[in-house]
C-alpha cells in the first residue's frame, strides 16, 4: 500500500504533502501546531519520524504494532495520540465497532 500523508493546520488548512514537504516540516520549529497523519506507513515514513521529527523510538514502535490501546503521551516537543473512530451505521438499532483509520 501507499502512504497517505494528511497534514492538518491550527487555521484548517488540510493538504497532502509529498514525504519531501513532510520532511522539511520536521526538520525545523514549526510556526504554529499541526496535525500529521500517515496512513500505511511505509519504512521511509517510519525512518522519517526517527531521524527528521526526532520521535522517540517507543512511539514509532506502536506506530508499527497494529491494534495498540487508545492512548495519548507527552515527549518533549510533541503529544503522541493513538485514536480509533468508529463508523456510522446505517441503523440506529446497531452500532459498528471502532476501526483503525
């Protein structure tokens, strides 16, 4: 699969940065906070939170374990959230369970 890069900004703007731009981003001090999100990441991605955002390793572990624990943590200069949604059913009567984004 190919990664999905989303990059969310506190002013709204949603783009699809290429891994160039997403690198960039983690190689200085943001002007502002933003939301990344990568869906299937591939082995660039992973060595990109490493070595560009500095991620600690324990976060980029439960990157690659599928099916951890909603969670949140605090490093120094990022929160780390691990976050399930849940699909909408079509009846009221049922409810779908939550799935991995």
């Amino acid at each position: 699969m190919t990664a999905v890069r989303s990059l969310l900004t506190l002013d709204g703007k949603l783009s699809r940065p290429s891994p160039e731009e997403v690198r960039a981003l983690g190689g200085r001090k943001p002007e502002a906070p933003y939301w990344l999100d990568i869906q299937d990441p591939a082995e660039e991605d992973y060595r990109l939170l490493l070595d560009d955002y500095r991620f600690h390793p324990l976060s980029v572990e439960d990157v690659r374990t599928r099916n951890q624990r909603p969670k949140l943590d605090a490093f120094p200069g990022y929160l780390f959230m691990v976050l399930f949604r849940r699909r909408r059913s079509t009846s009221s009567a049922s409810a779908s369970p939550p799935t991995r984004p």
